[in-house]
C-alpha cells in the first residue's frame, strides 16, 4: 500500500500535550505509532494463522519495528548485577546473556564495542552479526543472520533455535522487519531492577492461590471473553482485533489493576513495578521514534501493556499520532 500524502514539509501541525491548554507546534506530519497488543504465542499456534496478520502489517510499511525484549545495555546490566536477576526468564533475558557471552569470548569486544561496530554501516555481514551477538542483541541478529555465516557451534545453534521461536516478538515483529529489510529493531523491554521480600513474595502468591481470588479472577469479564476467544478456531488477525480494541484494553487494565489491589500489600508492591515497567517500556518505544520522524513504527508487545503504553506514549508524543490496529483492516496487501 502507498503511504497517505503527508502535510507538506513546514506545515505547522497542532496537538493538545498532557497539560490542560497547552499547545504545541511542529512541522512535516506525525510519527505514527502502533501498538499491537498480542497474545504470548506458542507452537500451538500454526504459521498459517498468522499469514494474515503479517501481511497487514508488513503492508502498512512500518519505517521502525519495535519488539518487547530487553536492549543489550539492560542484559549487561542485569548480568552485573546478578542476585535474583540470574533468574529472570523474561524479556529474551537468558539467551541474549548466553548468546552474548560467547560472542564476546571469540571476538574481544566488550559490548559497548560491539555495539559501535554494528552500526558501522561498511561492516560486512559476518561482523555485523558478530558484533549484534556481543552487544547481547540477538533479535537484531536475525535481520541479517542465515545459517550458512560460519560461526561457533554454540551461536550458530543458539540463533537456529532463535529464529524457530513460537514468540510473537519472532514470528510477527522480526519477520515484518526481515520482509521489509530493516537493519534493526527498537529493543523496548525493561524491568525496573525492584525485588519484593520473601515474606511479600510468598504473601502474594498465597493470595494468587486462594480459592475465593481464582474465584473473582475466572468471573471477570476480560477473563472470560479471552478464554471464549482462545477455544475458538478462528484466524489470529480477529483475535488481534478484539484483544486491540479500546473497550477490551480499558478491561484488561482493570482486571491488572484490581487484581493486584485485591492482594493487599504485596499486590500494591507488584502494581508499582507493573506501572513503573510499562512507563519504562513507553520511554524506549518513545526514544525509537528518534530515528524516523514523520515515519511509521510497529510495536509488537504482550496485549496486558497495551493500554498503559498507548496512554503513556501519547502523553510523551507531542509529534506522534496513535494508529488503531483497526485502521489497516481496509490496507491494501501487496501480491
């Protein structure tokens, strides 16, 4: 599909900021962003459902495609800290450390130095890998990696397995950049580095436990209507559709807020870090749309951070414009 005829470049384009009667003014069009809140998918989920959605969005020609793992200056962060991080399984966290270990090992590079050298735009293709694997960035890895770049063993296995990853982050977000020829991602996972005590941490999973909260939990409206579209057969992009739409996100924010509240302190303690990581996580999409604007950028991120994000994101984006998923159901698919 062709892009939209953008303002002409020094148009004045005025949007209402956060602050109650403040306008502020820019040139050239918006940066529009999308976020597509998405189910956790798994091998249950075959390619073929998921033909539709890529080519919708592949079709809207994002300039930018963000995915909802950790950026490697967080992986070496979190590696030096250690404790309870040596145990985080979120965020693509234990393989970009043990991918990244290795490649640091063979090449010298610390990963600051492989992160200048991956945007060395006359790196042949060997080194650029190289250098996104030290830099603990392997999703950027798999715009440029095919299985014939002669590498060790270890990250020649470890990217194999990468690339067949049921993830949504895999299988939507870094195929749409792959299709389109990007060169990287927008890496936008973060974990405020907070950790409950384990008096709170065996309070809140007693509560998560009890009868009566599963009880409330099951009743609840979000719950149920994701249960009925789960045992339904039908193709993802409607799945998307429903889980994207406004009165769904404003559901699905308040079962996380509810449910953290109904288990008292220990709940409010998750709550803080659920808010403060979706603020977090709005911030580094925020900070990618530095790189294109007026241009387009894709977000492809767990549907629970889906509203938190789009109302932090407009509150951080004089210059950017929301796009609905809705908007590219009447998108033109190439071929």
């Amino acid at each position: 599909m062709g892009r939209r005829t953008p303002p002409a470049l020094g148009t004045a384009v005025s949007v209402f900021s956060a602050y109650p009667l403040a306008m502020t003014t820019f040139t050239g069009p918006p940066t529009e962003v999308l976020i597509v809140g998405s189910l956790h998918l798994g091998a249950d989920v075959p390619d073929a459902a998921l033909a539709r959605t890529s080519a919708r969005l592949q079709a809207w020609r994002p300039d930018l495609v963000g995915v909802e793992v950790l950026p490697g200056e967080l992986v070496e962060l979190y590696d030096r800290q250690g404790g309870w991080l040596d145990e985080l399984n979120y965020g693509g966290y234990p393989q970009a450390r043990a991918l990244g270990r290795e490649a640091q090992e063979a090449t010298g590079w610390t990963r600051a130095e492989a992160a200048r050298q991956a945007d060395d735009p006359a790196l042949e293709t060997g080194q650029r890998v190289m250098a996104h694997l030290a830099a603990f960035e392997p999703w950027n890895v798999l715009l440029h990696w095919t299985p014939d770049l002669p590498l060790t063993p270890p990250l020649a296995q470890g990217l194999s397995d990468l690339l067949r990853s049921p993830a949504e982050s895999v299988r939507l977000g870094v195929a749409v950049a792959r299709a389109l020829g990007h060169s990287r991602l927008c890496l936008f996972d973060d974990f405020p580095v907070a950790e409950m005590t384990p008096e709170q941490e065996r309070a809140f999973g007693a509560g998560v436990r009890a009868p009566e909260f599963q009880e409330w939990l099951n009743a609840h409206p979000f719950v149920r209507a994701q249960a009925q579209q789960r045992g339904e057969s039908s193709e993802y992009w409607e799945t998307l559709l429903l889980l994207n739409r406004p009165d769904t996100l404003v559901s699905n924010d308040s079962l996380e807020r509810e449910a953290n509240l109904r288990l008292g302190l220990p709940g409010r303690a998750k709550l803080a870090d659920w808010e403060a990581r979706n603020l977090f996580m709005a911030a580094r999409l925020r900070m990618g749309t530095m790189t294109c604007p007026g241009g387009r950028v894709l977000a492809i991120v767990g549907h629970s951070h889906t509203g938190p994000m789009k109302a932090a994101v407009r509150a951080l984006g004089a210059d950017v414009r929301l796009v609905e998923l809705s908007e590219l159901v009447g998108v033109e698919l190439e071929g």
